[in-house]
C-alpha cells in the first residue's frame, strides 16, 4: 500500500518530454490500467484513441488551435498550447460514447446518465496518469478537446457517437523535469466531517 501512496503522491502534470517515442508495450499496460477504472454500471464508457504519427499530431492540433483562435483565445495561449502537444512522443485521447448508457425519458436522469459516464472516463484517466507514473513516463491531461470535440472526431474520422473528452500526453520527461514537486491545501481546508 505504501508503494500507492507513494504513486499517488508523487506524480505530477509534466508537459515536457524527451522525443523517445512511447514502446507500444508500455501504451498496452497504461491502457490497460485505464480499461480496469471503475465505471457506471460496468458499462465502460470510454473509447481510448491513440495518436503517435506526426503527421495525425499536426493536423489535429492545427485544427484545434485554429478553432480555440476562432473562439477568441488569445495567440500567445493558443502557440504555448500547440507547443506542449507538439512535444509530446504520444497521446491518448479520452472519448465517451453513451451508446451502452441506460436511456430515459427525461431530460433529468439523461444527464445523470451521461454525468455518470463523464465521470468513469475521468476515472479512467486518472487510472492512466498513474500507471504512467509507475511506469516512468511523464505525463498530463490536458482539456482542449472539450472546446471542440466535433474537431477532434471529424480530423481523425472517428465514429459519430465518440465524444472527445481530454487528451493526455505521454513521453518520457526531461531530468529537469523529473524532481518536480507541488504542494496540497491542508486537508482541513478540502473537508467536511459529519
């Protein structure tokens, strides 16, 4: 358990990478790793796209930038942005479908449905960044894709009911990188006892 915690408490969001690509060995194990995240019903929600050409990279991070700059964000986030997905050997994009979501009549339990699924996604992220960690990669989620999912889906023709959720970049950190440390709010501050 100690080995856990210790996971836990010493990964961090890196956003810099060495360019040594990602083996396809360690992809298997994180995705793995994420496809045994709890989820709702059991229903396994997520739908993992993993995106390690240079070429599928360019294009989808020119489209979203081009769609984040159509949007009104400023060119200086949209350039650093676009650098930190540049620099990244590999990622792997969170999808949800709600294609095995139990389907309701009303508006009220739909979106607790797809609440549920949005949260055994993120919960299958969350699995990944860790094994990453445990694996020596460094790693970070990063949210662009919900500003513009139709984007992602249609730039690398993914089905229809794929809805892109976050993307985490993978490769290897720099040594500068890697003794990286980041404080927590004191428990007490985060808790409330009843």
């Amino acid at each position: 358990m100690n080995d856990l915690f210790g996971i836990i408490q010493s990964r961090r969001s890196l956003r810099r990478y060495r360019p040594a690509p990602v083996p396809q060995a360690s992809l298997r194990r994180l995705l793995t790793a994420a496809a045994w995240a709890p989820s709702a019903h059991n229903r396994q929600p997520w739908r993992f796209v993993v995106v390690q050409s240079d070429h599928a990279k360019r294009r989808l991070a020119g489209a979203m930038a081009a769609r984040w700059l159509e949007d009104g964000a400023s060119r200086g986030r949209v350039v650093q942005s676009r650098q930190r997905l540049d620099d990244a050997p590999a990622w792997v994009i969170f999808c949800m479908t709600l294609a095995d979501m139990d389907d309701y009549p009303d508006a009220r339990r739909r979106q607790a449905e797809r609440d549920m699924a949005v949260q055994s996604v993120a919960m299958a992220g969350q699995n990944l960044l860790l094994a990453a960690h445990a694996e020596g990669l460094a790693a970070c989620w990063v949210c662009a894709p919900l500003f513009c999912p139709e984007v992602v889906r249609d730039v690398l023709a993914l089905p229809a009911d794929y809805e892109a959720l976050g993307l985490v970049t993978l490769g290897y950190p720099r040594a500068e990188d890697r003794a990286r440390t980041k404080e927590r709010y004191p428990l007490e501050t985060r808790v409330t006892w009843r």
